[in-house]
C-alpha cells in the first residue's frame, strides 16, 4: 500500500520498527530472493518502510520510474489523483536528470539506496527507454521535453502500431502515439546509457526496461531493421555483472524471445495468466504443465508474478480476492530457479501477509537447492526443496494427506498462520491439512523459539479478536487473526521471533476496533519473544 506523509509519521512515532536480529538471512543475490514491487510508492515511503520489508523477507524492491516525466493537462487531475494518473510515470521528458514530482527527488533515490543496502536490500529502478512523452505537440515543438529531445531525427515516423503480432511494427512504430525513439541511432544509446550510469551512481543495484519488445535487437526476427542498441548499452552500463536485469517481453507472435533472454531476464506474463486462472478455478493441477518452463521460458531465465502493475490498473487481475492472490503468490514464491515479484496495491498490505512471510523466510532458507512439484489432489499443490523444506498450497476444504514425497523422516511443524503438524516416515507425507491454508517448514529457527500470546475477553457472537505489532510476521497495517479457545482465551503463537526479542503488539476486534493500554491510545504491549504472554485486554466503550 502506497505510504503516505502520514503513516510514515505513524509508524515512526507510535511503533519500534523491527528488530534488528530479525533483517538477517536475505540473500545477496536477488535471483535467490523475492522482489517487492511498490508500484506508485514515493522513494521516502519506501525508505520509511526498509525495515518492514526486510523483516517480510524481500531482499530486493521495484520502484517506478524515477526521469522526468510530462505534467498532467488538467482534464487528468480529477480531485482523487491532483498528480495526474499512474500511467504519466512511463512518460519521459528528459534522460539528464533523476526524480520526478511523483516518487521523488534524485537526493532521496540515492538515500534510499544507501539506507537499502545496508540492510541487505536491492534498489531495482523501472527504466522507460522505448520512447517519450506525448504532450500532442510535434517533438520539435514540445517545450516540456529536454532540448536534446526536441530533435526529430531522433524517433521512427512509421506510425502508430496497429498489429501486435508484426514484429517491424512491434520495434518500428509507435506504441500507443507514444513518439518511438530511434533506438538504432547512437544519440539516443548515449542518452540512454548517461542515463542509466547515473542511476547505477547513486547506489541502484538493477533495472526493469518497460516494453523492452519494441526495441528491437541484433538478430532472429529483426531484419532490414536490426540494431546493436542492446549490445551497446548494455557493455558500456557500470558495474554490469553485479546488477540485475529484466526486460518486460510479453509473450506473443513476433517477441523474439530467444534474443532477449541472451541479453537478461523477462517477465513470465503469461506464466501469471496461468496461475491466476488455477486459484480462481481451485485447480492446482492446471500448474502441472509448468515444471520445467513458465509458459514457454525457462526458469533461471524468468522473472515471475501474479499480476503486475498492468494487469492491476487495468481491470486484468483487480477482480482477485486477497486470498486468492496470497495462494497464487505462495506457490511462486516457494518455485526454485525464478525470481518472483510481489505487487503491493494501493488497497491491501499483502506483501506483509504472515504466510507469505513465512514463504519469504522459506525461500531465503533454501538457496541452493531444487524443487520437486507434486500435486496430489486437484486442489492441493506441493514444492519440496531438497529433503527438509516444503510449502503446501492447499485451494480446498480440509483434507488428510498421505502421499509420497522425498522429505527426511521426522515431524514438520507449519511456519504460516494455521496450526499444523505433519508427520513424514518411510516416504510418506500424513496428516490433517487444514482448508485455504499454507503450510511451510524449514529447518533451521535461528535462535527462535514458540512465542505465545493470550488475550482473555469475550468479543460476542460472530466476532473475533486479531493481533498486529511491529515484527514480521505481524505487522502494524492488518492484523492476523487470533484462535479462540475454551474459555474465550483468544491464542496467536509463532516460532519466529527471536528468543529474547522485544515485541511490540495489541489486540483488535475484527481488525478495526483497536483496545487502550491505560489512558495513552498511543501505549503498545511489550513481550518477549520466546515467551508466553497473557492479556486482559480492554477495549473503549
């Protein structure tokens, strides 16, 4: 969810931001970890957040489009967005300078890639390099553009596109009256690579490059029309063996593929049409045909979500409920070879779901090692890793397991929210697996032990108490659903917390009635982790 001014303060002000012992274990590589995608995010907003993301697991997050972009003509400032629509963020005016009156300034993108890297976290940067604004004036008249930009010479004139399966007019015209930039001229390559170096500058550790397609490339299905552009780029960008690259190459009649996964990673789109159709239709096994690629690519060549930006703001993927988006999301996310993206909407704080977390924490437990995919069941899926890690997607009503798997003999206790235990001996997975849950085990606590907390109070008939705090797997922005026990003793438990830790937490009825500590609204409970907590929480009349 996109922070605003004032949850920043919030957070700074009423809550301890996560402990420092619980940001260990991101992976370097961010192919080995899970990405954030924080769509429209202010680069201070993310900054305020660094803590919370890294508690979540993610080693590396997505910001927008941080060059100059066209002001919105004031048809496009309805009263809900003054800064004018989304889509102005894929709009250059310049590739001189860095920041734009959306996500911020160039002094705040290098601060927050100082404040990321020192918690563990990549800065990957949204490049627009395919064309510039359309303010509907001729380039050469187009005062908001760079005067190095005014130059006609500089863009295709063959026209808007009107075949998305031609591949000349894919590369040669123009995508949507959008001016296409001629990408075979060195003018624009030294533009482009100015522009990226100074990125690389201020400390961002990769790039996405928006509708990477329509540039075309050296060789296979670009002809008559072919250019060295990504060659060029790409060798002369600094530090290019540390960063990381991926290019949005939508699958389709006319994508030349096999060209571009040489020159860095692409999106999995169609991958994310797939495992939004098998959650929507409760059928795990449509996952089947995808062990080996993702609809078509391979998967150390894939970077893979469920539904990205595009899909959100139009109307492909808003229609899917949370929970449907944190099972699809669960499964990615446990996939070896990959680089999955979460995308956080303006509407809901997914990316700090505790069974995505625990799905976070199990795949940075477990690089390095390969997955074995089972289904059992039409409605349950399976990733094993290696032989002592396994993640669960069950898209159905409560069932007893008993299939085979290659997990070591022994007990496995569920990281997510719901409680489970699983038994495994002689090559055979048992027991109860509760209804649209994730189950997650790992080996491996780091320190941790089972961190109980118990609020004794009789919410009423129909309504339940939920509990937020400040370390992950709680968070401050949605709470998670306590346990109801005899004697209306509300019960949430995690192992993962560090033994000792400081956690900060109170209790809410149905998520939207928070209770007072005291005559201080701004008080927070404080237990240790490890440990067992009880609670007699009150609650204003």
């Amino acid at each position: 969810m996109l922070r605003n001014v004032f949850l920043a303060v919030l957070a700074a002000v009423a809550v301890a931001l996560s402990p420092s012992g619980m940001l260990a274990g991101l992976p370097d590589k961010v192919e080995d970890g899970v990405m954030l995608h924080c769509h429209g995010w202010p680069l201070r907003a993310i900054e305020a957040n660094l803590d919370r993301i890294a508690a979540a697991g993610f080693n590396a997050v997505q910001v927008s489009p941080v060059h100059p972009i066209r002001r919105p003509k004031p048809e496009e400032k309805p009263p809900q967005q003054p800064s004018g629509p989304w889509w102005l963020l894929y709009q250059p005016v310049s590739f001189q300078n860095i920041g734009n009156y959306k996500v911020g300034t160039e002094a705040e993108l290098r601060s927050l890639a100082e404040k990321a890297e020192q918690k563990g976290i990549k800065i990957i940067v949204d490049a627009v390099l395919n064309h510039v604004a359309d303010t509907g004036r001729p380039v050469a008249e187009d005062v908001e553009l760079e005067p190095e930009l005014r130059d006609p010479s500089l863009y295709h004139d063959h026209g808007v596109i009107d075949n998305y399966k031609d591949r000349w007019q894919l590369t040669q015209r123009s995508l949507l009256g959008l001016p296409d930039l001629k990408t075979q001229d060195q003018r624009v390559q030294d533009m482009h690579v100015a522009f990226l170096n100074k990125c690389v500058g201020l400390g961002v550790d990769g790039f996405r490059f928006d509708a990477a397609k329509h540039v075309e490339t050296s060789r296979g299905e670009d002809q008559g029309w072919a250019g060295d552009y990504w060659e060029d780029v790409l060798q002369r960008v600094a530090d290019r063996p540390s960063l990381y690259l991926f290019g949005e190459v939508l699958q389709d009649d006319g994508d030349n593929l096999d060209v571009y996964v040489s020159y860095y990673d692409v999106t999995c789109h169609n991958y994310g049409r797939v495992l939004r159709r098998a959650v929507r239709n409760r059928d795990a096994r449509m996952l089947q045909g995808h062990i080996a690629k993702l609809a078509g690519i391979e998967r150390d060549r894939g970077l893979a979500y469920v539904e990205n930006h595009d899909d959100y703001e139009h109307q492909q993927s808003r229609d899917m409920e949370y929970w449907e988006r944190k099972m699809a999301n669960a499964f990615l996310i446990a996939r070896a070879g990959l680089v999955p993206r979460v995308l956080d909407r303006p509407e809901d704080d997914i990316w700090e779901d505790a069974d995505l977390v625990a799905v976070n924490h199990f795949r940075n437990a477990v690089v390095g090692t390969g997955e074995y995919l089972r289904f059992p069941s039409q409605r349950v899926a399976m990733v094993e890793r290696g032989n002592r890690a396994i993640v669960i997607v069950n898209l159905g009503h409560e069932t007893v397991l008993d299939v085979e798997t290659g997990l070591a003999d022994g007990s496995y206790a569920n990281r997510a929210q719901e409680p489970c235990t699983l038994q495994v001996a002689g090559g055979k997975l048992q027991g109860r697996l509760p209804g649209g849950a994730v189950f997650v085990a790992y080996p491996g606590n780091d320190g941790a032990e089972t961190t109980v907390f118990r609020a004794n109070y009789d919410v009423g008939w129909g309504r339940s108490l939920y509990i937020r705090g400040n370390t992950s797997p709680l968070s401050w922005s949605r709470g998670l659903k306590m346990r109801w026990t005899e004697g209306n003793v509300w019960v949430w438990q995690t192992d993962s917390f560090p033994a000792g830790a400081e956690i900060e937490f109170k209790v809410l009825i149905d998520d939207n009635q928070w209770e007072i500590i005291g005559d201080k609204p701004l008080e927070n409970h404080r237990a240790p982790g490890g440990a067992t907590t009880e609670i007699t929480p009150v609650f204003p009349p």
